[in-house]
C-alpha cells in the first residue's frame, strides 16, 4: 500500500526519535512514529540524563550537542518539560583535562581543592540534567499537539514501510543493529538507582568509562545514581548485587544518600557505536535517513542531529519531487 500524504516515517520513540519527528513536524512536514516501544518503557527513559559528552562521536558532535544545550536551556526556562539546569562538579581518578565541549557550558573552572582523595582531578560547570520520564511525556504531548501519529508495532525489517512515506527515519537506537544490519553498533547496558532527594542540589559526575561510573544527579523530588556500563558477552552483576554497589559508591561520596529511600531501578541499552551514524541511503528504491549510534549522548546530541534530519528530508522530498 501507498501512502501519499504522509512525508516521512520516524522508526523508534527513544529522544532521538521523538526529537527528530518533532523537528520534522515544526517544520510543516507530515510524520507519523513507528516504535517497539513507547515512553516510559524505552531504553531513553532509563537514562540519567546530562548534558555532556559520554560514549558519542562525530566530526560534527560538538555542534549537535551545542544545539542541544541552547534548546535545554531554553526549556530549562521553561519549566515544562523536567529540564533543569544544575552546577556541580565532574573529577577524574588520573590527572585530566576537561572535555573540551564542557567550554559550551560558559563557566567551566578547574577545582584546586576537593573532598575526595581516589580522584586526582575535577572540575565544575553548569549543565542541563533531564528528568527523562517526564520529558519523554514532553515529547509525546508536543508531537499529539502537531498531529503527529505514533504506533506502537514491531517492526522485522525497515522493508515493512516501504512506499508507506518517500523516507524513513531510522532512529531505532540498539533495535538498529538488527533493522540496519550494523554489527558495529554495540548495545550497552546501563543500570541506574531512583532515590527520594534527602536535600541534594547539585552534582556530582565521574569521567571514565567503566564498567562502573560513579553519578549522582538530582532531578527536584528525586535523585538518580550510576552506573554501570555492561557490554554484551560480560558478566553481568545480579540487578540487586550492582544497585547496592552504585548505592554504596555514590553515599561515599555524598553521605546524605545513605538512608534515601529508593523509589525504583531502571536500566537501559546505550546504543555504542564507533561514530555516529548520520545520513542518507536508498534501498529497493526507498530512502532511508539513519539517526542511531548516540551511545550515553542520545540526549546531548538529540535537537542538533534532529535538525539535520528535518534539513536533510526536505532535501530528498525536493529531489523526490
């Protein structure tokens, strides 16, 4: 079957679809949603999230994820879509420099002094930390706003969309090892602890990359604290035996999380790639943008790699056309 009035497709509902779809939408395009998933069962909703740099790479990275923190702050401002912007500190258990995107936060400073002797360096910034339950609710309320459609439905192959819109956009995070094809992409395990706030205002980021990250970051009533990076084919820590061990590494370093009540354990797959997958494709005929490989930066990169999307499926349809 042929569908003609719709312009494109976006494959998954983590923040990298949703953002995307609504960038597309704002635009006056016509787009539907189709995902395995919706919010809060998608692997997003699991996440921290901050802005920064973890796990992502692209030549083009630091501008997506500047565009990213515009568009937080502005949301930040606000206070609709549980984005706050929040100061704390990052360190480092080697002597090290800051990533050099945290100079977007505009009050980067080093840290001559600090509380704890296993780390070696740190550093302090602002930054937007992202309630992801509640902004993936964002997310879907603004696509319903520009009657957008979202249908939950499993896809087997992308080829079960074709001619159903002149592009596709694949955003289906780790889902796109499969429905891409791509053994390069990776899906890595995160584990997270949901804690009632015992008064915490700011946090606390450890750079690395594992297999255990020590992170707290509060998010107003709650506070989430990480984490583990769990590659397929490792031995994997029992669910209960790792939350006790983040709650642990994080009340060492803030003793007021010790007794907090935990309100729940998340996890989810960052889909790890060795550089961000960004472009166009055609197969059989049809086109197929691909958005995926965001690793830990889904949420940094989000409103930058949606931009160029929307750039990019106009492009086509003007090409189509």
């Amino acid at each position: 079957m042929t569908v003609t009035n719709i312009d494109a497709i976006v494959v998954g509902a983590g923040v990298c679809g949703l953002t995307s779809a609504l960038c597309l939408a704002r635009r006056g395009l016509a787009v539907s949603v189709v995902a395995r998933r919706l919010p809060p069962a998608t692997d997003s909703c699991a996440a921290g999230a901050m802005w920064g740099p973890f796990l992502v790479d692209h030549p083009e990275a630091e501008r997506w994820a500047g565009e990213g923190l515009t568009a937080f702050r502005e949301l930040a401002a606000a206070r609709t879509a549980g984005v706050t912007m929040v100061h704390g500190v990052e360190v480092a258990r080697g002597v090290a420099d800051p990533h050099p995107w945290l100079h977007l936060t505009g009050d980067l400073e080093r840290c001559d002094e600090w509380a704890w002797p296993e780390y070696r360096s740190a550093w302090r910034y602002t930054t937007a930390v992202v309630d992801m339950p509640v902004y993936s609710e964002y997310l879907m309320a603004e696509l319903r706003a520009e009657g957008v459609r979202v249908e939950q439905r499993e896809l087997r192959s992308l080829r079960e969309l074709s001619g159903r819109a002149p592009v596709i956009v694949n955003c289906s995070g780790s889902g796109a090892r499969r429905l891409a094809g791509d053994p390069g992409l990776v899906p890595v395990r995160g584990l997270v602890v949901v804690v009632r706030n015992p008064g915490i205002d700011t946090f606390f980021a450890e750079d690395g990359e594992g297999p255990e990250l020590t992170y707290y970051i509060p998010h107003g009533d709650t506070v989430v604290l990480g984490s583990t990076i769990e590659a397929p084919g490792g031995v994997a820590l029992p669910e209960a035996v790792a939350a006790e061990r983040i709650r642990r590494r994080c009340a060492d370093i803030e003793p007021l999380l010790r007794d907090a009540p935990v309100i729940g354990v998340r996890s989810g797959r960052r889909p790890v790639r060795d550089r961000i997958r960004l472009e166009t494709t055609t197969r059989d005929g049809q086109v197929v943008i691909h958005n995926y490989g965001h690793g830990g930066g889904g949420v940094t990169v989000s409103w930058g790699c949606g931009r160029d999307v929307a750039s990019m499926v106009e492009a086509c349809l003007t090409r189509l056309h």
